[in-house]
C-alpha cells in the first residue's frame, strides 16, 4: 500500500517545524464551505444571494471590451478587473443567473463562476501529524555543516540529488533573474528570504486585482499558510550562513499571492492576476505549487469549467510571451494522468464534493496541464518517483526531489528526513513533502539557466531544463511499499517516462 496523504493543493505533509533554539510544529491547511447554487436560467436574484466571482473571456480580438463591460453591468455584475490584453475581465455579482445572461452577449467566448461558495471561504481543516526536530538533532546538524555549508544544509538530501551543492561551486545565480512564487504568500522577514527578496516586484493578488500594499504579499498574519515562504526558501534561501541554501542561493524572489486566508484556496481570478503581474513585471519563472480550486479537473463540457481554463490558459500564455518560464506540480494523488478515465472525488471542493470519473485529456488539472507549463513529478531520496506523486506518459516534463516517507526512501546520513527542508514563517524551518516542493527544485535550476542565458526566450530555457536532466529508466516493477505488489505502472523508456518525463533535473550541467 502507498502512503496516503490527503488531497490539499500541491502541498504535501508539513512534518516539522524547528528554529535554532526549539523545535515547533505546524500543519497546512484544507477547506470547504456552505454550498451555493448557480441557475442555468436568467433569474431574478434573491434579496439574500451571496456573491459570487467570474471570469468572462471577450472573442479573440478583443475589440468589444467597453460594450461587453456595460452588458456586464446591465446583467447585475461589478467589475473588478479588466485584463485586455487577453481579453479576461473578473466580475462580481449577486444574480445567479449572471453567467448564463452574459455568455448571450455578443463578444462574449465564454463565463463562468470561479467557485461554489460565496466570498469569502476560509475555513480550513489541518492535514497530516506533526513530527517534531528536537534540538539536539538541530544542534547536531549545525555542527556537522562542513566549510562554505549553511548550518542545516547538511539535512538537505535534495541539494546533493540534483548536484545543487557542486554546482554552487561555479555560480550561486545572477541578482538579475527574478523568481515569483504564486502560492499563500512569502514571508520576506526570514532571515533566510529577506537577502534575495524582492519587495518591487511583489503584489497580493487574492481579489483578482493587483494590490501593492506594503507587505500584502505575507501570510495572512491569523491562519496564514508557511507553504508560499517554504517554497520560495527551497528556490532562493540565501547561502548567508543562516539556515538552509537554496538551489539558486543568487537570485531574486519575489512573493505573488493568490490564496484565500489559511492558503485554502487558489481561485482562477486571483491566478489570472498572478500570471498577468508576473508577465508585465519582468519575472523570469513563476513557481506554482496548487491546482486552481474548485475544480481538481475542469472539463470543457461544462460552461463554467471551459471559461476558467480558458482565462488562466490566456494568461498563462501571455506570460510565454513575455519571456516567463511557468513550471507547475503534477499533484499528490497518485493519478495517472495520462489514463483514459479518473475517479475525482472531491470536485468541487469549496462547497459538496461528489464522485465523478473524468477524462484527463479531455479535463484539466490548471495550471499543471496548460499548453507550455513545465510540468514536474516528485521523486524521494532514493531517486524513485515518490509515493504520492501524480505521473503520467506525455504529461510529465521532468522529476525533482520533493521527498517521501523516510519509511519509503531514506535518506543517507547525516540527513535523517526524507523530507524536504525549507523556511518557514517566524523565523523557522520546517520539513514538508509534496510536489509542492519539486517544483521549486525545478524552479531553481530554470533560473540559473536563466542566469547562464539571460538573453534565452522562454521555450529556450524549457528546452535547456529538458537537455539537461539526468535520464531516468522506468522501476520494474514500481514497488514503494515492498509488499509485493506493483503500486504504479511506468511506461516510456529512460528518455522519455511517465514517472520522470525527460529525467531528474540536473543544477550542474545547468551551470556548465
């Protein structure tokens, strides 16, 4: 039997949390909500309606923006946002009828609700146990950290995985390659971020509006979530000597959040606004470690579906366009992605999740299945496709270290977690698991590519990512638990597979 670990975003599994004096822990958070109803039918709206958030997508061209907007007002919406340079404007309204009144307006590709639930939705319940670093294990660390190591960095298995540590030899990264981290929010206090962040560049985007308020790009100071300021310390702690090192210790980080209080959840409009702030904002590689709620997979089938992938897929595009490199998690459920059918069992997970079976190529996990997006699966410390991770022939680009059970894949001494290891809101570190935190690997390694090539468009960097991971053979047979029993099925060959897509990403030969 594989490790189960339930469906959160692509955060997996915070096991502990330690500061250099006292160990603490901490869980990520999940949600739902009271559920609403959208009518099919123009309808009149109820003096109590809650209100709801869309996105409507103008036809290619563009070029009826102001009389769709006065539609959109006449149909009982608000507008919050008007992106027109991709034709995407985010809305709100009262009237459940909104959608389908405005889908009939002449300009207008398609609309659709973001969610299920009213706004605001931010309930949460805690994942996972916590598993506590003593400080005599951080103690023991420090003290085994050789010359030109971060304290901790001898706990961090996942450097030496893809030769991090040898290529911090060459290059730690150029200061002019900016990384943005879509996700809960950065803490840019920690003395392991705050070198390399960059406030200019960093917004709050959970309204599906820019907004640059000093430090709205932090956790929520009440139920806020440490996954944003662990991810971006994988990508870019600074090698300082405090803490942990990231994979490209150089370069800038900059803080784009896009989830709602307790990093529950990531709505299409604030994704829109993350992709849009980051295109026009000089970001090099975005970071996207969730899928976008309410949906596990949109299908184009159903109105509202078709209009959320189509807006976070304008705009994701657009910033290809602008020279960004978007990479996204595979996710943590152990789907074969590339399958005929899956049973998704928490859709849409805001309000009543039920069963449905799904066709993958038909519906989509976003941003992870959006044309362009680097797509990442996790491995362990054994090198194997981690026990959680999502995979899938065609789908999967490449694999990274995003850890597992130490049951699973442990790791060689003196690390002791098959956890990944990363900072922390407050000042701390904490281990987490997920592919939530391969992405951030693969993240690191495109910007010292980007700082190697800082010329190179987008698909160029892809292109180098690819070329340069260490090729992969598929395990025959896949069995994590060692009980006997094939617990995944690999196809591809070593080049080319479902478990690892081109190979484990290589930070060496991206300096070389």
């Amino acid at each position: 039997m594989t490790l189960h670990l339930s469906r959160t975003h692509r955060a997996l599994a915070v096991s502990v949390v330690m500061a250099t004096a006292t160990a603490l822990a901490i869980l990520p958070g999940t949600a739902s909500a009271v559920p609403t109803g959208g009518a099919a039918t123009k309808a009149a709206p109820a003096a109590a309606s809650p209100s709801l958030s869309y996105v409507v997508n103008l036809r290619k061209g563009y070029g009826h923006a102001d009389r769709v907007r006065r539609a959109i007002e006449a149909a009982g919406g608000t507008v919050v946002q008007s992106y027109d340079r991709i034709g995407v404007i985010v809305v709100h309204s009262t009237d459940p009828g909104f959608a389908a009144a405005v889908r009939a307006v002449r300009g207008v590709e398609s609309a659709g609700a973001t969610r299920t639930a009213p706004l605001p939705a931010q309930t949460t319940t805690d994942v996972g146990a916590p598993k506590a670093l003593t400080a005599e294990e951080v103690r023991a660390a420090t003290a085994g950290a050789a010359a030109g190591e971060d304290p901790l960095e001898p706990l961090q298995w996942d450097l030496k995985a893809i030769k991090a540590d040898k290529a911090h030899e060459k290059t730690l990264g150029s200061s002019k390659v900016t990384v943005g981290v879509i996700d809960t929010g950065v803490d840019d206090t920690h003395p392991d971020i705050a070198p390399n962040f960059d406030r200019a560049k960093s917004v709050s985007c959970i309204d599906g509006k820019p907004d640059t308020a000093d430090g709205a790009w932090r956790p929520f100071a009440t139920g806020g979530s440490p996954h944003g300021t662990h991810v971006a310390g994988e990508i870019a702690a600074a090698k300082n000597g405090v803490g942990v090192t990231g994979v490209a210790p150089g370069v800038k980080v900059a803080a784009i959040k896009v989830s709602t209080q307790g990093g529950s959840f990531f709505y299409t409009e604030a994704v829109v606004c993350g992709f849009m702030w980051a295109a026009d904002h000089g970001i090099d590689v975005t970071n996207n470690s969730y899928y976008t709620d309410p949906w596990y997979f949109n299908c184009k089938t159903d109105p509202d579906q078709k209009a959320l992938v189509e807006a976070i897929t304008r705009a994701s595009r657009y910033a290809e366009s602008r020279g960004t490199v978007n990479v996204a998690a595979a996710g943590n459920e152990s789907y074969d992605l590339a399958a005929d059918s899956i049973t998704d069992p928490a859709s849409p997970n805001d309000s009543t999740p039920g069963d449905r079976t799904v066709d993958p190529s038909e519906c989509f996990d976003i941003p992870t299945q959006l044309p362009g997006v680097v797509t990442v699966a996790a491995t362990g410390a054994k090198g194997l496709k981690s026990s959680f991770s999502n995979y899938g022939l065609g789908v999967i680009d490449v694999a990274a270290p995003g850890g597992d059970s130490t049951a699973y894949q442990p790791p060689q001494a003196p690390a002791t977690s098959g956890l990944i290891l990363g900072p922390v809101p407050g000042g701390k570190w904490a281990y987490m698991a997920g592919t939530s935190m391969a992405t951030p690997h693969v993240v690191g390694v495109a910007a010292l590519l980007k700082s190697a090539h800082p010329h190179a468009p987008a698909w160029k960097i892809k292109e180098l990512l690819k070329e340069g991971a260490d090729p992969t053979a598929c395990p025959d047979p896949y069995d994590i638990d060692g009980d006997g029993k094939a617990d995944a099925v690999c196809e591809g060959g070593r080049h080319h597979s479902g478990f690892y897509g081109a190979g484990i990403v290589n930070a060496l030969r991206a300096v070389q």
